[in-house]
C-alpha cells in the first residue's frame, strides 16, 4: 500500500500549491490514499468548510488536524459529519467532537489513521503516549495497518513516541513546525518514521507568514501580528510511504529550487 501524507497547508497560497500539484504527484505516484494536515488552512488558524471541501478536491482522502483545530467555530460540525477530518485524539474531556483515528477499507487491506498532538512545548493535552496504545487496542484486526500524524513541536517527543510504537505501527510522521527535516528512515523494528514533513504553502515567508512580520517580532522581543504571506511562489513538502512486509519511506519537496520536472 502507498501512502501520500502532505505537510501543513497554509492559507490561500496553500490551497491553491495543493491544487496545482497533489494531482499531478497522484498521477505519477499512485498512491492508494492520500492525508494532507490541513489544520492552517483558513489563514493560519484552522479549517473551514471552504478549505475543508478545497483539500478534498485536490485529491485528499483524510485530512488531519493540529494545535489550532477549534481556531474556527464551524470545525465542530466538519468534525461530528465527516469520518474523513480528524483532530487530535488526546485532546482531553468527555464529548469532544469528532475522532482522532478512522479505518479506511483499501482493496483488501485496512488503514487506520491516528492524529495525535504532543506536549512538550506546547498546550498540557492528555498523554499522547497512552492515548496511542488505547487506540491500538481498539484495533481489533492485527493485519491492519496503522499510519500516525504527530502534530508535536520538539523532534524529542516525535523520536520518543515513533520508537515507542517501532513495530506496532506503519509509520509516524511529524507535523506543526514547517520545515522538512532529513531524517527519514525504518527503525529497528519496522516502523517508518520522518520528524517532520514541512509545510505547503509561500516559500518566501518564514514558515508561512511573511518575513516582516516574523523580522519585527525578532527585532523588538513585543508581541506582534503574524500576518500569512499569501503572494509569490509557492510550495509543497510530503512523502511517501510503502507499507506491507517491508516498509520505505521517502521524503519530498516541490518548489523553486526544486521543481515538478526532479519528481
């Protein structure tokens, strides 16, 4: 089975990167399913509606979800009528709209998508770590197959939760911090794994807002107003998993320095 999973999607200019190449990666790839995170979609901050139906017609089966996944009111309806928009599963509370894992049907096999948030550096959610092994044990089929979205801000945590599920899952990718890392591999046990897979969306802001905004906060230590640089060139960073008796994994980058014509 081959998994496209495609980075954090941000504002228009993400939109509009995703719906100019995910078709195109489709269509040479052959992925039997495609994830995107979409969970800055709506300029920054969450997902609507528009940007929801946006993803899915540029070729998303599943869409994932982060740190800003209630940032917009209407999430919580997406969440309670859509099996195919997660938002992290460790969110604490009873009665949290939604679910953290789905199981898709792909020909013969099973896949199980799992999102997850981490901790460390950011908002004191449940324990990812026991939340993924609740989620395995409602798994009730040991051939099915398990992909997780880690939504986490230290490439720690995302080592530390991927090695704590070598063997028991396909793969763990790393979203929130919208930079490609270069560490993907198999660990001892199987599980592919990659910290993080990048962002899709300016390539000329600083991870996705523009430079002025970001250059002032770092000038003056005061808070200011990140605004999403949604002008210029664009970008998209994914990879590619091959789960079955081996596994693989492949990260990848379109933009500028690197375009369509290197895939």
């Amino acid at each position: 089975m081959r998994i496209i999973f495609v980075g954090d999607v941000m504002g228009k200019i993400g939109i509009d990167t995703l719906s100019s190449y995910l078709p195109r990666i489709k269509a040479t790839l052959h992925p039997q399913v495609t994830i995107v995170n979409g969970e800055n979609a709506s300029n920054g901050r969450g997902l609507k509606a528009e940007q929801f139906k946006a993803i899915l017609a540029a070729g998303a089966d599943v869409v994932t979800l982060g740190n800003h996944a209630w940032d917009q009111r209407e999430v919580n309806e997406l969440l309670k009528n859509n099996d195919n928009l997660l938002r992290p599963a460790n969110f604490p509370g009873n009665n949290v709209p939604g679910s953290g894992m789905t199981v898709k049907q792909i020909n013969q096999e099973k896949l199980a998508i799992i999102n997850l948030q981490g901790r460390a550096l950011m908002n004191p959610l449940d324990d990812p770590f026991t939340k993924a092994d609740e989620l395995l044990k409602e798994l009730s089929d040991s051939e099915m197959h398990v992909f997780v979205d880690f939504h986490a801000e230290t490439t720690s945590e995302k080592a530390a939760l991927a090695y704590y599920l070598d063997g028991r899952v396909d793969g763990v990718v790393g979203t929130h911090t919208h930079v490609q890392t270069n560490d993907a591999r198999i660990l001892p046990k199987g599980t592919a794994f990659l910290s993080d897979v990048g962002m899709t969306g300016s390539y000329d802001g600083i991870l996705g807002v523009k430079k002025s905004s970001s250059i002032q906060r770092f000038l003056t230590q005061r808070p200011t107003r990140y605004e999403i640089d949604d002008q210029g060139r664009g970008q998209i960073n994914y990879c590619i998993l091959d789960i079955g008796a081996k596994n693989k994994i492949r990260a990848a980058q379109i933009n500028p320095d690197r375009p369509l014509s290197e895939l």
